[in-house]
C-alpha cells in the first residue's frame, strides 16, 4: 500500500496555500471552522485510509480550540504551526509554509517555482 498523508485545515483559503506549495499529492481536508460529532464522523471517514494524518490549524483562539477538539479524536496526528506573527494559515507566507511542511517531510514547489505559481 502506498504510504498515504493528510493535512487537517480550517478552511479552503489554507488548503489552497497548501497546495500552492506542495510539490506531491496530499489529501488536505477543511473542517471550515466548525467542529461537533458528526463532524468529527466525517473526517474520521475521510481519513480513515491515512497513514499519517497532520493537524495544521491557525494560531489564534478559534484555531487553538479546533486544534484541541482534533486532537482528541485525532490523537496519533503530528501538529503543524505557524508562526504566532502570521496568526493564520492563509496569511503566512509560502516560503514559510513551504518550509513548515518540508521539516514535516513533506515535498515541496522548489522556491522559484512558488512565486511564479502565486496568483496576487
């Protein structure tokens, strides 16, 4: 079986970044900010051919608290941050998330592609 990775994300706007900056296909799943039960039944659905499930939410309060709600059912999943400077996924940089996600192992657009794959 292949070995298969998927990033948890807040909301389409984070997983675009994402995708802008990864170099290999990775299943990237937005909770869209909201977190119950049944919520939670989905993604575990979703992930649940995953090997390596990955929590990348913002470093704000709504995201502290989402990443605290996956967590419990997600406990086996390496946490991703960014930097309390950019708050959110979607305002970080993507040098710096292109960095973040290849210390996680991850490929990643090598930098001079990622400017020119970047739509202003």
């Amino acid at each position: 079986m292949d070995h298969e990775r998927a990033i948890i994300v807040e909301g389409k706007t984070d997983r675009e970044r994402l995708q802008k900056v990864l170099a290999e296909t990775v299943l990237i799943v937005c909770t869209y900010g909201s977190y119950s039960a049944e919520k939670a039944a989905q993604l575990e659905e979703q992930l649940a051919d995953e090997e390596e499930i990955y929590i990348f939410t913002d470093e704000d309060d709504s995201g502290k608290k989402l990443r605290a709600q996956l967590q419990e059912d997600f406990p086996h999943a390496v946490h991703l941050h960014t930097q309390t400077l950019y708050a959110q996924v979607a305002h970080t940089p993507l040098e710096l998330l292109a960095d973040i996600l290849e210390r996680a192992g991850f490929l990643v657009t090598p930098k001079n592609q990622e400017s020119h794959r970047h739509r202003g």
